[in-house]
C-alpha cells in the first residue's frame, strides 16, 4: 500500500545555467543557488554550484557559453515561499583576485514546460566617490556577504546598483499534485498574458 502526504506537492526543475552576455570581461564564472521560503524542502538534486571559468567567445565578442546543469526537486505544503534561482557571476581583476561582475535572480517560472530565463545582473556600487578610489586600490570593490541578500527583500531599498549584462537559464519545470491542492496554472506558452 501506498503511503499518499494529502498536503505536499513538488517542483522539479531540471535544465543549465547556458550563457551569460558580459562585453566588457573575460574568464567568467558563475555560481547558482536555489533559494526558496521556510515551508520548502528539498527532497532530490543540488541547491548550489560553480561552473567552469570560460573565456569570452571569439565568434560573440561578450558571450560566455557555460552549460552547467540544474537539477533540483522541492516539496512544500504552500506556494509562499515559491523558488527563485539566485545567480552570482565573478572574474578574476588584472592583478588575478576574484570580483563579482554580477548578480541576479529570478523566480522559477510558475508554469510547467520549457522556459528560457533571461536574469539582468548588476553589482553593489560604492556610497561615495572616495570608497569607490579606494575598492578601486585595495581590490576590494563592494559584493554582498550573502549573494542570496538579493531574493529577500529586506533592506534592498537602500543598495546602490549598476547592471551588468545578463545572463540565461534554460529549464523545464515539472509540477506534482499542485492541483489536488486546488492551485492551477497555465501550460508554457498559453493563457492569460
């Protein structure tokens, strides 16, 4: 006999973090993270991972081919809290120290099928002009301790940003027993704009 949780439903989203566009960099790479609320639990997959260093294409000036799997399942009880893919891009400065160049996030799509995610980044930008010589001198240019600040909303009134390029999430998202809860969704590509 089959054990049935009455009150679970999951995502699944499988697909790779595939590019990014940054014109002005080379030898990027890139970390993601899952993020979701405290009702949700991961029950299969990776919450978080570092691609490879890639250069910059020679046919793209600007593109950056990574192609670096996400493969994740997730439970919970209630839609509030619902995912959201955090993504961290960085590269190495003239003097080889690692800079974020990036970040981004975006929710994960509330409709099954296949989704091409395009999530803007930016980086912190320094309170004053002094701050900004000095980041500038030491190596130390302003990033965020916790690249998952930027899912939350607290506090994000108040951070200075610049954008920086892009980058794209490629995914299929696969919903079970959501609608035995009562909540409904579009297929991909259909319905209400």
């Amino acid at each position: 006999m089959v054990e049935r949780r009455a009150g679970v439903f999951q995502v699944m989203v499988t697909g790779a973090v595939e590019a990014a566009s940054f014109p002005t960099y080379d030898n990027l790479y890139c970390k993601y993270t899952i993020v979701c609320g405290e009702n949700w639990t991961i029950t299969a997959g990776v919450e978080e991972g570092v691609s490879q260093i890639a250069s910059r294409s020679s046919s793209h000036p600007g593109q950056f081919v990574w192609n670096f799997p996400i493969d994740i399942t997730l439970k919970s009880q209630l839609p509030r809290g619902w995912p959201q893919i955090v993504v961290a891009v960085y590269g190495l400065d003239f003097l080889g120290r690692d800079i974020v160049r990036g970040y981004g996030v975006c929710h994960i799509p509330l409709n099954q099928g296949h989704h091409v995610l395009t999530i803007t980044t930016f980086t912190p930008r320094p309170s004053t002009r002094l701050q900004e010589i000095l980041g500038w001198l030491v190596g130390q240019r302003p990033e965020f301790c916790d690249s998952t600040f930027i899912s939350k909303g607290d506090g994000r009134e108040v951070v200075r940003v610049q954008s920086h390029g892009y980058v794209t999430v490629r995914c299929n998202v696969i919903f079970k027993g959501l609608h035995r809860l009562g909540f409904y969704t579009t297929t991909s590509g259909q319905g209400n704009a």
